[in-house]
C-alpha cells in the first residue's frame, strides 16, 4: 500500500543501521542499507559528483529506497504487510529474488518482476498467510548462505522482527504499528554464495527428493544381491544415476 512506504522505511532503516564495511559482507561498504556501489551509481545519474556513501543524506536513502526497492516490487500495489515483508527482503537480498519467493508462493512463473499476473495471484490468496510463508521461506535460504555463520543470528531476528510487523499491518488494512518489532540493526547483505553442505543437508530433508534417490538406490541394492557382471554393471549405473540426482536437486536449490 502506498500509505505504508514510510513507515516500512522506518523498519527497515533500523534493521540496516549506520555505516558498516565489514570484509565478510558481499555488499561491501554501505550506510543505512545503501552500498557504496548503488549510491555511485545513483549520483552519476543524476548528474553529481561521486562521494562516499558515508555522506549520503537521508532525502537521498529515501530517494533511492523509493525507486530501486519499493517500487520494483510494487509496493503500493501489495497489500498492506506483504508489501513490508517483500521490502524489507528486496532491501536485504534484491527485488528481483523477493519476487521469485513470493511468486512461488502464489503459483506463478518466477520471473522475478511482480506484475498484474503476480498481483492478481496475489489478491486472491491470504496477505498474512503469505507474509508466513515468505518469511519461513526466506529464512531457510539464508541459513544456506556462506555468510550465514558472520551475519545468521541478526538475520534470524530480523525476519522473526519483518513477520511479527507485517502480519499486525496485514490484520489492521493500515495502522501505524512501530514499536519493538524492529529492534537493533541486522547488518551483512543477504546474497552470494551457498555453502555446498547446507543446500545438501536441505536437499536431505525434502522427503520426496530422498524418497525418488531411495528408491534408485534401493534397486541397485537388490541388484547386488546377486551374482554377475550384468547385475554388477546395471546397480553401478543406479547409483551413479542417484548421485547425479542428489546433485541435480543441490543445483537447483542453489538456482
């Protein structure tokens, strides 16, 4: 809702602090949530010279939140608190992979742009239930991120913060609900890399991945019980057929 732009800015401005340049955080130097790069890039387009991000005014964090994070996932066009949580996720990990989530979510092609068919997905489904999903969904990747050991615990209670205020702005249509929700700053942009063994360790606990590579495995075992070089070759060809799977899944949960 446009109504809600301002105070998910607040939010938002609280989860992502001052000015930090921490050598593990893929965003490099950033103060209240901008990078370095973006806020380069923003004042050449604007035709001013480049200085640091630590000048940045506070009309120009709006500014740039405005355009390049609000309005790219449509945000007066969501409904009130899923346009907060997909904010706020936009801010952290990029529009276009907050998009994906929430399309997902609603069964749509994840294009990674919300546009009318995405919005009209999203009308006819449960804002708070959404707000839920996007949520759970989005701190389960994180905790497959390298950065997730440096950055995790502010990452965990920034999203447990993001879902306790968006679904009290989902149940109020449009209240001003600040308070404790957004506590203390979560910094560390949430993007890069996976690390191999938790995408493995998440891939495991999907009960039909593990059950379509038991089953293979399951036969090259009954194959081995027996004797021959034809018996032999066929279970060698099944469980390598596994381990292509198993990886597989991993790529695309990486994807």
């Amino acid at each position: 809702m446009r109504e809600n732009f301002a105070e998910s800015l607040r939010a938002v401005l609280i989860h992502e602090g001052g000015y930090v340049n921490h050598p593990k955080d893929p965003g490099g130097a950033t103060n209240k949530g901008i990078t370095h790069r973006t806020y380069t890039a923003w004042l050449r387009q604007h035709n001013q010279p480049v200085r640091s991000v630590k000048e940045i005014t506070d009309e120009e964090v709006a500014a740039i939140y405005k355009a390049q994070y609000w309005d790219a996932v449509r945000g007066d066009d969501l409904p009130s608190g899923l346009d907060y949580a997909v904010f706020d996720f936009a801010v952290n990990s990029g529009p276009a992979r907050a998009a994906q989530f929430v399309q997902r979510i609603v069964g749509v092609d994840a294009d990674g742009v919300i546009g009318a068919q995405t919005l009209a997905a999203i009308g006819r489904t449960s804002a708070k239930q959404v707000v839920a999903e996007l949520c759970a969904a989005r701190l389960t990747w994180l905790k497959r991120l390298k950065t997730w050991a440096t950055f995790g615990k502010g990452w965990a209670r920034r999203v447990a913060e993001v879902r306790a205020k968006a679904i009290r702005l989902a149940e109020a249509s449009y209240v001003h609900v600040t308070g404790p929700e957004a506590s203390e700053p979560a910094p560390g942009k949430a993007s890069g890399p996976e690390s191999t063994t938790a995408t493995i360790k998440d891939v495991l606990s999907d009960k039909g991945a593990v059950g379509g590579v038991a089953g293979v495995l399951g036969a090259a075992g009954t194959l081995l019980g027996g004797n021959g070089p034809v018996q032999y070759a066929i279970a060698a060809v099944l469980v390598m057929a596994a381990l292509t799977g198993i990886w597989w899944l991993v790529r695309g949960r990486q994807a």
